[in-house]
C-alpha cells in the first residue's frame, strides 16, 4: 500500500508541473495550431508525430486545435501554449501591438523559431482584369472583415495608390469569395493561403480567372514599409486557367515560441526539423518547403536564442 501511495504521488506531481517538466529527460511543449481541418493542424500534428518519435528523450509536444493566428499569440501571452504556428504578418501586429492588436498592449513575450513555408497573397479576378491598378472601381472581397487577409488587401492597394475608398468592399470567407467571383457579384477578390488553395482549385473546375501579378518594383516598396513579406512565384499550372507563373508577395507560416521556454529545447526542435524533414514530408507536403534559406526568411521580430544557436552554427546568423 505504501509503495502505491508513492507511486500515486509521483504521478499528480508530474502532472502538476505545468507545460515544462513532462518526464525526466523529456519536456512537454503545447503546441497551437489552427482548426482540424486546416493546414496548420496537419502540418503541425506530422512534425508533433515525427520528434515525439525521433526525439522521445528530449521532446513531448502536444498539438491542439485552436483559432489560429491570434489566437495562437494570445494563448502564448497567457501561458496556455509553449509553441505555436503563426502567420509572420500577424505576429509582427502582435509584437508591436498595430493592426490586429490595435488599442492593446504589445505582446513581446514571445519570439520566433522557424519560417515553414509561404503563404501567398493570391489575387483572383475576372479575365478581363489583368493588373492591380484595373481595380479601381471594382467590387472586391478582401476577406472576412478585421482579418489579417483585410489587412493585406490595404496594404497592396496602397502601394499601388488605392485605397479601400478606391474600391467596393465586399468582406467575405475565401470559400464565399469564390462562389461570388463564379456567380458574378464580384469581380476580384484577396486569398491568403499556400497554394493550391483548395476553394481556388474547386473555382478553377468551372470558372476561367486571372491571377494578378506584383511586380518586383512594388514588391521592395511593400517590403520597405513591411518587413515580413516574401517574394516569390505561384508556379503556372498551379490553377488550370493560370498557365504562368505569377510574381506574388507572401507572409510566410512561422513557428514561435514563448520565451520562457529554455534554449535548448527549442535547438532541438528545430534541428529535428530539419534533421527529420524527409520524415515530415513524407507525412505533410509542406514538409518538402522546409528550407534552412527560408527558414530565416519574413521574421521582423526577434528570434529565440535556441534557434539563434541551430542557425548560427549553419552560417544564417
């Protein structure tokens, strides 16, 4: 009896000690993610799947669903998540308390971790649009209202010289804005996801679109004011009607982590991250856009000193 006493002491002691201490030798991570059916979910389950495998001595990371972005950076401010996916847009707001965090107090207790994969600015439209300029007048959905894709939408317009007065707003889901785009209630409309978006990819079955560019030029302008943007290419083919590929901007899916995790927890989640990316990859398709170059790319917030040690040792800092 007494030997079985202690054994139960043991057990509520370790799972008191909160989202540190997991076992010995081992520390448990909750990791925020983004709805069940979402890429961030997915994504973020094979890499938990992976290290908790690969890694089982040092890592035990728990995935949950959550509301994604904000929220993921909000359940860090309040301890409820050690490590979390977000967009790198969005935690720049965070960090410096604008845009989706305005009137608040800037959130710092956090910092990043690993760049994954772009998520690209796509900017669909009627054929007979065929630059950003031609939006003027237009009625175009920039996402749902206060989202970080609304965002974008202000922030392209504007290094083109429009504004939100420019155009007719129509504030709708990525899903809504293609069935509107289909049906013609709308002309254009702003979709923040890694391609192929699968809304985009059921519109291009039965619809004929164009994707807008942005041009090298007015890429740097938006780069110069926001620092988190990364350049790149939506490959043509991508959507059956887009032959071409097409220059996009994207903010990039980043992992952060609080703080208060230690450092060298967060070196071995990182090297396992790249370590293991033929493992991950075989598990998720994002897994193969891991890249130790992009990795540090789109982050304008400062980095974890466990991740500043993994990349200093392979020459990126």
């Amino acid at each position: 009896m007494k030997k079985l006493v202690a054994i139960l002491l043991v057990a509520v002691m370790l799972v008191s000690a909160g989202s540190v201490a997991f076992a010995a030798g081992a520390t448990k991570l909750n990791y925020a993610t983004g709805g069940t059916s979402g890429t961030y979910y997915g994504f973020s389950g094979v890499i938990a799947n992976v290290l908790n495998e690969k890694l089982k001595d040092t890592l035990k990371i728990k995935v949950e669903s959550t509301g994604a972005s904000k929220a993921n950076i909000q359940m860090l401010s309040i301890g409820d998540a050690d490590i979390a996916i977000v967009q790198n847009d969005v935690m720049y707001y965070a960090y410096t308390g604008t845009d989706l965090f305005a009137g608040g107090a800037p959130i710092t207790n956090f910092s990043a971790v690993a760049s994954c994969y772009p998520e690209y600015v796509q900017i669909l439209a009627k054929k007979d649009i065929t630059s950003i300029e031609q939006l003027a007048g237009k009625n175009v959905s920039v996402g749902d209202a206060g989202s970080g894709t609304e965002f974008n939408a202000k922030q392209i317009l504007a290094a083109y010289n429009l504004s939100f007065d420019d155009i007719k707003v129509s504030n709708q889901s990525f899903a809504d804005s293609a069935d509107a785009l289909k049906n013609g209630t709308i002309d254009a409309a702003f979709v923040v996801a890694g391609y192929p978006t699968t809304a985009v990819t059921e519109l291009a079955t039965n619809f004929d679109f164009n994707l807008l560019s942005i041009d090298e030029a007015h890429a740097k302008a938006l780069q110069a004011d926001y620092g988190f943007y990364y350049y790149g290419v939506i490959p043509g083919g991508t959507y059956s009607p887009v032959a071409d590929d097409v220059p996009a901007v994207a903010v990039m899916a980043t992992i952060v982590a609080a703080n208060s995790v230690p450092a060298d927890v967060i070196y071995a989640f990182v090297k396992g991250l790249f370590d293991y990316k033929a493992d991950i990859t075989a598990g998720h398709v994002k897994g193969n856009e891991l890249d130790l170059n992009t990795a540090v790319s789109g982050v304008s917030i400062p980095w974890h000193e466990g991740a500043v040690r993994f990349y200093s040792e392979n020459g990126l800092m």
